[in-house]
C-alpha cells in the first residue's frame, strides 16, 4: 500500500448506523432514568408549569396516569415533589399522614404495587422548601439562618412519613450536615429498614434551578441557599461530602445539576462503589425547549445527546423531566 494513504482507518467502525450501534461505549437504558414529578393539592386539573413546557403540577389522578405511563415505557424510577395547600415555618405539611406526597404515594402502591413487585421504584425527595411559608430548606432560628440540627429532627420525621406511606427510596437533598445519619436511624427504628437512601450528596448552589422553583412554589423567601449548598467553584469538597454519606449510612449518592458538572459526576464514579445518579434539572430541560421551540437546535438529538453524555461521565441514573419520552425512544 502506498505510504501516502493511511493504514489506521477508525472511520470503518462508523460508516453504517448498526455498526455505530454494535461498537458504541455507552448505552442507555429506559432502566437508567428516574422521572421528577410534581404533585399538586387542591388542584382540579393539572397545571401547566409556564417555564418548563410539557411538566405539570399534577392532580392525584393525573400523577397515577403519567406514573402508569412511565412505567409502561420501562422507566426505572420516579421522584416525587410535593406542593401543600398550607406552607407554615416547620413545614408540617411534610410528614402529615394525610399531606399530598403521602398521599400520592398510597396512590402509586395501589397502581403500581410495592416492595419487590413494584413496577417501577417509588422514590420522594425529602425536604422542607416546598412545604415552609418561607421557602427554606429548614427551621429557622429567631435570626433567621437554618438551625441544622432542629432541622435534621424535621427530616427524621418526614422519612418515616414517606416510608410508612411507601416510599421505596428517599432522597435528603436539604444538604444539612448529618441528615444521612439522622434519617438512616429513624427509618431503622421505625422498622423500615428496607427504605433506601439516594443522598443528594453533591448539590451546588446553582443558577439551573429557577424553572424547578416555580413548578414546586419553593424559592426563598429572602437570602438564597449558598450557605448550604456548595460553591460551584469547589471539586474536592464534593467528594469530601459524598465520602462522609456514605459513612452514614447512604445507599446511593446524586451529582445536581448534571450538564455543568459532568466532571464532578465522573470524579465521585471514579471514588464510590456505590450507585451514582445525576439531576439533569429544569434549567437545563428549559433551555433545551426554548431553544428547540425557536428552531436553534435539533431538540431529538440534543434529548438524547445530553443524556448519552451524563451517561458517559459515569451516572448509573438519570433523573430527567424527559424520562418517559427517552424511555419510549429507546424502546
């Protein structure tokens, strides 16, 4: 052969789309996506949400009819976000037995079934924001800065709430220190042993959050949440509160937000032998469908593209607001 063409040719694997298929690194699956949703009380209807085309404030009835539909696509989780009638300063809407998240999810158990037989795995963030009158993660003390400590007794209760209602999983994303070990010993001593914990480990005090703060009614009232979520500056410090999850007692861990921190996603990979997940949150949905809506960008491909990659930075878990629709494609 001439000298002058090359012997190395990597274009041979990528001529012909089966090809692609068969040699492809990463691979997603319905299984690997966990569905944020939104439930609403006193709603009659379902309610648009205005910055997030296509995500809901769901009625009970309309949330048992998107849960059926993700789990007929196959996908592998779904997380629920409460939004109550009545907000107070402890948010005592959050572990009410009869509140809107405990709810829905006797709701889901009824339609989906629960423990090992489940369809699909149940899952409920866990937190005060969307239940307190003044938007923040946890008690307040007369100075108004979070009391962590009065606020992990909050949380405790609330997992215990969620687990007796049926949650399969909980996800503590209120970034308080300690909350892992606070709810892993509540759920043991209430006999729910079973109930996993998906820990928001890693969750930045980041500018992607704003479409997500409108569908569940939680922005702060005053002052904003840096001072217990990380900086988005910091890499090492990520790792440092994974690591200490995990010695309390997590099951999983999450990276939030996902696109702009797939770094940060592959450095807990390279670190855990646990489950990692990642938020793709509303933000980044948003953009996404602004975009698309305007004729910018190719919305499919950039669904699929974006999720690929989260999937390649080493996420086991995607929570997306395209779950259902993803599912169905890959389907």
């Amino acid at each position: 052969m001439s000298a002058q063409f090359p012997v190395v040719r990597p274009r041979r694997l990528r001529r012909a789309p089966a090809l692609r298929r068969m040699v492809a690194e990463t691979r997603l699956d319905p299984a690997d996506l966990v569905l944020p949703m939104f439930v609403k009380e006193g709603v009659g209807e379902p309610q648009p949400v205005p910055s997030m085309p296509g995500v809901f404030q769901h009625t009970r009835d309309s949330l048992r009819k998107a849960a059926h539909e993700a789990a007929e696509a196959g996908v592998g989780g779904l997380i629920l976000f409460g939004v109550p009638a009545v907000k107070d300063g402890v948010g005592s809407a959050a572990d009410d037995p009869d509140g809107i998240v405990q709810l829905a999810l006797r709701d889901l158990a009824s339609d989906l079934g629960s423990g090992p037989d489940a369809a699909t795995v149940v899952m409920t963030d866990l937190c005060l924001d969307e239940y307190t009158d003044h938007g923040h993660c946890g008690i307040l003390t007369p100075a108004g800065e979070i009391d962590n400590d009065a606020t992990l007794e909050r949380y405790a209760s609330i997992a215990v709430a969620q687990a007796e209602a049926g949650a399969a999983v909980v996800g503590p994303s209120g970034m308080m220190d300690g909350q892992v070990a606070a709810i892993r010993t509540a759920l043991d001593g209430a006999g729910h042993a079973d109930v996993a914990i998906l820990a928001y480990s890693v969750k930045y005090a980041s500018a992607y959050y704003g479409p997500f703060r409108e569908a569940a009614e939680c922005a702060p009232r005053f002052g904003d949440r840096s001072t217990h979520q990380q900086d988005p500056a910091n890499a090492e410090e990520s790792i440092r509160e994974v690591l200490l999850d995990i010695d309390e007692g997590a099951d999983m861990v999450m990276v939030k937000p996902a696109g702009a921190y797939l770094d940060i996603v592959r450095r807990v990979r390279d670190t855990v032998r646990v489950p990692v997940a990642a938020y793709q949150v509303s933000g980044e949905y948003a953009m996404v469908e602004a975009a698309a809506e305007r004729g910018w960008i190719d919305r499919d491909r950039t669904i699929m593209e974006s999720l690929t990659s989260i999937r390649r930075a080493g996420a086991d878990m995607i929570l997306t607001y395209w779950a259902t629709e993803a599912a169905r494609r890959l389907a």
